[in-house]
C-alpha cells in the first residue's frame, strides 16, 4: 500500500514538469550574437593642423600567408557570415556601396572610381575563352567559360596609412587610409594552364574611412575563444597585423624602397624606417 503511494506521489510531481516541456527552437547558437553585428566603428578624435607638427606617410605589406595575419586570409569560401578581408571588401562593393578606386594613377590612389565591371576584371573574372579538346576530333577548339572572382589569389594587403604627432596630446598617432588587395598568380598560357611564371597585381583601392562600419560589424576568427573574437576594425585599430614597409613619401616621386635596394637590402632599408619612425617620436619630447 504504501509503494503505490509513493508511485502515484511520484507521478503527480512529474506531471506538471513533463507537460510544460516544449521543443525548443533549433539555433544555430546558444545564445544570440549581438556585440558585433550591431557594433559601430570608435569615432577619430579631430586633429587641427596647427596641432600636428609632423607627419609621414608609408605604405606597407601585409602579407596573409603569415601566421599571424591568416585570420585576414580564411577562409577562402565564406562559412556562414563569416568571410576572409577580401571576400568581405568585395561583398561591400557589391551591396553596401562600397566605393573601390582605380591602381592606375601611382600619385593619388582615390582619384579614379572603378565599376563593378571593372572590379571583377580585376579580380580576373569575367567571360573568356579558352581552348579544350574535341573529344571526336582529338583538336583544340575555343570555348566560352564564365569565370569568378579569383579572391583566393589574394595573398598580400598593400596599406597607406599616416603618422604624425599631435602636440596637443603629446602623442604619435597613426591613421590607415587606405586598403588595396594584390594579387599573387601564376601566369597561364594561351591554352589556360598555369606556367611557373609567378605575377603580381594590385587590383583597386578602399578609402579606409568608408569601410570602417562594414568592418566594424563582421568578425574575424579567435583560434582561442568563440566567444570572444573581436571584428576586421579592431585587428586594425589594434594593429595585430604584421607587415613591413614597402615605401615612404619622398622627394623622388614616393619611389618604392625596391627601386633602389635589392633581395635582403630592401627589408633592412625597411627596419631602418621603422627604427627611424620610432626615434622620431622619441626626439619630439623635452626632458
């Protein structure tokens, strides 16, 4: 007697539990991520002119096959709303009216706008013609292929930024500019193979300024922690990029550093500008 008891007391507690148990909604998270898409870049402070008492402007490489620069680089096919630095630039272009600017004039980089059209040639894709065997006739003949976007391709991260010291905050502050992804392919032949010909191309330009809320709403991947990645703006405003410098502004026409070094030279003529950039900042104080 006093066994069913318990068993109709047992039964009476687990009734409202497992009546009121509802299938929960399937999301893809368990919680809902709303730090970074709704996130909005940090406002630079104004500077006056009379305030900045020098300047310099350098151009620098960021090369994505490094380590620590990969999260810049993959992944290659967007996972999600994940996407790499350049898949991200060219979706802006795409649809949020992102403005990408033309490589041809060497002394003013936001000068030329560039079309869609134009972008995608740039990026190599398009319609063309390639040549493929005729199964039945054992000849070439031509074929018309549409082609993607090669962003794979993208390898390197050429960056304008400029240093200057602002006085009234007794600081050395740097601000990027601009954005210009390049290329790295291997030359292909008239039948469309790759040859061992390696080329390089910068592809078109991003005023940095304008694509600071794209970047500032989409993340970039933490290897340690989900849950805390930071977006594409912070890894710049942070500088956790590594990269050397490709040329500075100078009398000759901002001349690139490899136009008068070579192989090992060019890079110490790069660390002497970067030493030299920080002893600058070091004389512009009185003890």
């Amino acid at each position: 007697m006093k066994r069913l008891v318990v068993i109709l007391l047992g039964l009476l507690i687990l009734v409202p539990f497992t009546s009121n148990v509802k299938a929960q909604d399937l999301k893809e998270e368990v919680y809902t991520k709303e730090h970074i898409p709704y996130k909005k870049p940090v406002p630079y402070p104004y500077i006056r002119e009379a305030d900045v008492m020098w300047s310099k402007t350098l151009w620098r490489i960021i090369d994505l096959r490094e380590k620590q620069n990969l999260p810049l680089y993959y992944p290659k096919v967007p996972i999600g709303k994940r996407m790499s630095l350049i898949d991200l630039l060219l979706w802006g272009i795409d649809n949020e009216g992102l403005t990408a600017y033309s490589t041809s004039d060497p002394y003013n980089e936001f000068a030329v706008q560039m079309t869609k059209d134009e972008v995608d040639f740039s990026m190599d894709a398009g319609v063309d013609t390639i040549k493929v065997l005729d199964p039945n006739t054992n000849e070439l003949i031509p074929q018309i292929i549409q082609k993607e976007r090669k962003s794979e391709q993208v390898k390197q991260i050429l960056v304008k930024e400029k240093w200057f010291f602002d006085k009234q905050h007794s600081t050395m502050q740097v601000r990027i500019v601009g954005l210009c992804p390049i290329r790295i392919y291997n030359r292909e032949d008239e039948n469309g193979m790759p040859t061992e010909q390696i080329l390089k191309s910068k592809t078109f330009w991003v005023y940095y300024p304008e694509a600071r809320p794209l970047l500032a709403r989409h993340e970039i991947y933490n290897r340690y922690n989900d849950a805390q990645r930071i977006s594409f703006e912070d890894f710049f405003w942070q500088r956790r990029f590594n990269s050397y410098i490709y040329a500075e502004s100078n009398v000759y026409s901002n001349r690139l550093i490899q136009d008068y070094n070579v192989g090992l030279e060019t890079l110490m003529e790069a660390d002497r500008i970067k030493n030299w950039l920080f002893e600058t900042e070091h004389d512009l104080w009185e003890y």
